[in-house]
C-alpha cells in the first residue's frame, strides 16, 4: 500500500526518546499514519453505537431464559381466571388459565408483551401497583429474563444486549399491532380521540374478512392506536403516500399522557429518535410490512396502496400536530416528517 502520509519530520520527532524509539519504529509508524483502509471499515462496523437490534436482544431473551432454566426453580403455579383471589389455583382449574415458571417462551412473551402495553411503565413499577398473585408472577418473569428495570433520563442509552419491557415489545412489533388490531389491550391513546376517526363498537374490525375490503370509519382498525405500528409501516420512497403524521400523532399523544403528571415530556429530539429506530427496525422486513397492513385493512388489496380513509385520518392529524409542542425547537423537523414522510438524519 503506497503512503499518503510520509511525516518523517514528526517520527523524528519522536524517535529522539530512546524508549519510543525501540518500539515505534519505522515500519510501525508507517502503518500507524497510514492504516489499512479495510482495517479502518471493519473498526467502524465493530464500534459504531448499534442500537436497538432486535436479533441480538432475541438472543439475549433466550440465553436469560436458558440460565434461569438451569436453576431448575420449584415449580410455581397460578390460574389466571381466579382474579380475585391472587390467581390461586383451584381444583378445577384448566390447562388453558394455568400459567406456571416453565410456560413456554411464547406464552411468556405475549404475557409480558400485553402488560407492558396495558400498563406502559417499568416492570418494578407495575409489580408495585399490582395485587399480589400478579406481582409475583411478574418477579418470576422479571427474574426468568433478567428484565432490567433502571430508570434512565431522557436520551440516555440502553446497551445493546439490555432486556426491556418495551423491546421485548419492540422484536416482535406484530405482535402488538396484532393485539391492538382484535382489541385485546386498552389503548392509552383512545381510538375515538384520533382525529378523523369515527369510533364504533358494534362492527366486526377484521378487515381482512370483510368481502369488499374497503374500510369506512368504522372499520377502521384499532392497530392505528398502537405505538409499534411504525415498525410496521412500508418503507417508501420520496413523494409517496405514508401514514406517519397519524403515528407521529399517537406518539406524541402517547408521551403527552404517560408524563402528563411529571410534565417532564420527552424532547421531540429524543422522540424523533425512538421513532425512528422504530420504523427502520429490521425486525419485519418489507414483504411482512406489507402483508400485515393488507391483513388489518390500511393498505388495499390489489396495487399496495393505503387506504383512502386511513389517508384521510393521516391528513386530519397532520392538521392537529401542526398545533402539538410548538414550543419544542424540534417542531418543525417533526412537522415535515409528518408531511413527507422523510425522516431526519
């Protein structure tokens, strides 16, 4: 590999101390100011900031598990539909409500996955507020993945391999659109507060049966009051249709009631940036993205397009977020992400 630097100056320099000198040597110092362009890319790769991967956080929630399974803990045992009564277990309970230490890894996840959304706080917090059948069944789940429970300030940086509640949420995020979809979980962000929405109890949601296909306010889906949905959402191209002023809406929503006591709201810098790790989440690749929104009625399903409707309910919140936060200095980006769908660098 030929020099760009040469500095014989500056290694002159340095080789005047005996001790530098009998190490750096010539040949060293060559390759010091000079270092193998491919050496430099695979630095890159390896010590960038990662993120949120969802794979390596997949992993993690199977080694946890696999550690806790070699405790090999007493069997420990509740029956989910005995509410009142710390979920005892009754003579008659059924297999269907009993729920143990040793579920599989599926039943696990979905339970952790619906109490984060139901309670959207941090597991400690939850076992706090819970009665007592509950709390322990969720310091066995706290314990049997080694969900870590810090509360961290705005912004700050979670490592790689950390478990959460909300990544646990985040590696599958059909899971919760899904939930949000059949009506399973109480959206914190109410379904009929949604500008443009038209709410509707008595109307079968699942448009993926509906024989025309074509959504009207009432059958718009409930996965639109979900917060995972971006993960979900197409990736698409400049100029092309998008939902995102109506998730950004539910974002923004989102954190303005869950710290609406505190008033300590997360910065639309910091917002921007979750939002956005979310919808470039690698975790659904785009023929699922697509095959998901086809399934609960945003996009049509013949040409891939979003749904008249569900446009329209996008450009109503559009409206509304052009009056949300405005004192924040980010506001302006937020707005044109919500208008072009581009999202910032």
């Amino acid at each position: 590999m030929s020099s760009i630097w040469a500095l014989s100056d500056v290694l002159k320099y340095f080789q005047e101390d005996s001790e530098v000198r009998d190490v750096l040597t010539d040949a060293e110092f060559e390759n010091l100011v000079n270092p193998d362009p491919e050496f430099l890319s695979t630095l890159k790769n390896a010590l960038e900031y990662q993120g949120f991967d969802p794979r390596v956080v997949m992993r993690q929630i199977v080694r946890n598990r696999q550690s806790y399974e070699t405790l090999r803990k007493p069997i420990m045992e509740w029956d989910l539909s005995n509410v009142h009564d710390d979920f005892r277990i009754r003579p008659d309970t059924t297999e269907a409500n009993r729920f143990t230490n040793i579920e599989s890894l599926s039943r696990d996840l979905n339970f952790l996955i619906m109490m984060f959304l139901l309670r959207n706080n941090h597991i400690s917090k939850i076992i706090q507020k819970s009665i007592q059948g509950l709390s322990s069944i969720l310091e066995m789940l706290k314990e049997k993945y080694d969900i870590n429970d810090e509360i961290r300030r705005s912004g700050t940086a979670l490592g790689s391999k950390d478990v959460t509640l909300p990544r646990m949420a985040g590696v599958l995020p059909s899971v919760a659109v899904y939930m949000f979809h059949q009506r399973a979980v109480k959206e914190i962000v109410p379904y009929s507060t949604i500008p443009g929405v038209t709410d509707s109890t008595d109307v079968d949601t699942d448009a993926s049966t509906s024989a025309a296909g074509v959504q009207t306010d009432s059958h718009m889906t409930h996965a639109i009051c979900c917060p995972f949905l971006p993960s979900l959402h197409p990736k698409i191209k400049p100029g092309q249709k998008h939902l995102h002023a109506l998730m950004l809406y539910v974002a923004i929503r989102l954190d303005d009631i869950i710290h609406k006591k505190e008033k300590n709201f997360t910065p639309l810098s910091d917002l921007m940036t979750y939002y956005k790790a979310g919808y470039e989440s690698p975790a659904t690749p785009e023929k699922s993205r697509v095959e998901v929104c086809k399934k609960i009625g945003l996009i049509t399903r013949v040409g891939n397009d979003f749904h008249s409707e569900s446009l329209r309910i996008t450009q109503q919140c559009y409206q509304v977020l052009k009056g949300m936060r405005t004192e924040d200095p980010h506001h302006a980006v937020m707005l044109e992400t919500a208008r072009t769908g581009v999202l910032p660098e």
